[in-house]
C-alpha cells in the first residue's frame, strides 16, 4: 500500500481526500507563492502546487505526494484570500452578479515521475447586497478563503446561481480527476 502525503493544511482539501477513501498524512510546504511577472495566470496553480509538492518531496522520497492550489480568476486578475475584512469585501463586490473562473492545480509526485494538472469551473454569483457581504463576512469570516468565499458556505448556498465544472474544485480539489488519475 502506497504512503500519500497530502501537502496541504485546507481543511476542505483534507475532508475531500478522506472521502475518496485515501489514507495519508499532511505536510505543510512552506513555499514563496508569488508567481512570476510574465506568467499566465492560469498557470500559477500549476505552478505553486508543483513547488509545494517538490518541497515535500525533498524529504519524503518513497511517498506519493499530492499538492493543489486554488485560485479565483476574474478579468485575467487572480483573487487571493483576502487581507482584512475590507479586501473580502471588495473581492465580494467584484464577483457579485458576475462569472469568475476557480482553477486549481494539482501535482502527484512519485519518486522523479511527476504529473501535473488544472481544472477550470466556471461559478455565477447573482448580485449580493451590501447587506448580505457584510454578514457573510462578520459571520463566516472567510479570510483563508481564494476570493473571499467558499461554495460550501452559507453565501454559496444562497449566492451562487450556477456553476458549470467540478464543484468539488470549487472547494480546493478536484476529486474526480485526481481519482482517476491516482
């Protein structure tokens, strides 16, 4: 039975693994995650997850290693999580009545073999009122978020009107590809 370590300390991504029926551990790989200048921003989650994936990697030789990031993309800008309750709410605002893209990267690292991929779901919030951002934020506090939300919270609930891809994506990982992938 193969050993996976998990390169991640997401919650989400955690839960997500364990439903797929994985057994593993988690590692934190601390990694600079500012992408470079010229590159497309969807590249960067490829990118940052085969960093974080080859920093564990560097110690943990004979494990599986499995690694993602998650970004929100809106007009070719990258949503990060947000600083403060200010940023979460201009981040809010900006997706509100919109269509954004969330993109996560995965790298499954093996020994040298290493596989590398992206999904792409597109997410349609209807408008949200300033009412309803404020007690998203005040409530849920989704400052460890990308893009300031989860799917799975309340403003996902009520907020999104559609989404066409992965929903699990949306959360962090997509299971489904990286279950037939693994």
């Amino acid at each position: 039975m193969p050993t996976y370590i998990l390169a991640s300390q997401s919650p989400r991504r955690q839960q997500l693994l364990a439903e797929m029926g994985i057994s593993f551990s988690v590692q934190q790989a601390d990694i600079d995650e500012t992408p470079p200048a010229d590159i497309n921003v969807y590249e960067v989650p490829q990118l940052l997850a085969q960093k974080k994936a080859e920093k564990i990697a560097s110690t943990q030789q004979e494990a599986i290693i499995i690694a993602a990031d998650t970004v929100v993309i809106i007009d070719h800008v990258i949503l990060n999580k947000p600083k403060d309750r200010e940023d979460a709410k201009k981040m809010l605002q900006l997706l509100s009545g919109t269509m954004h893209e969330v993109v996560t990267g995965v790298c499954v690292h093996k020994n040298d073999a290493i596989n590398i991929f992206s999904v792409i779901t597109k997410v349609y919030f209807k408008p949200l009122s300033e009412t309803v951002i404020d007690f998203y934020i005040d409530t849920y506090k989704p400052f460890d978020k990308a893009g300031a939300y989860g799917i799975q919270d309340w403003i996902g609930i009520i907020g999104i009107e559609k989404i066409e891809g992965d929903y699990y994506n949306v959360m962090g990982l997509p299971t489904a590809k990286l279950y037939d992938y693994l």
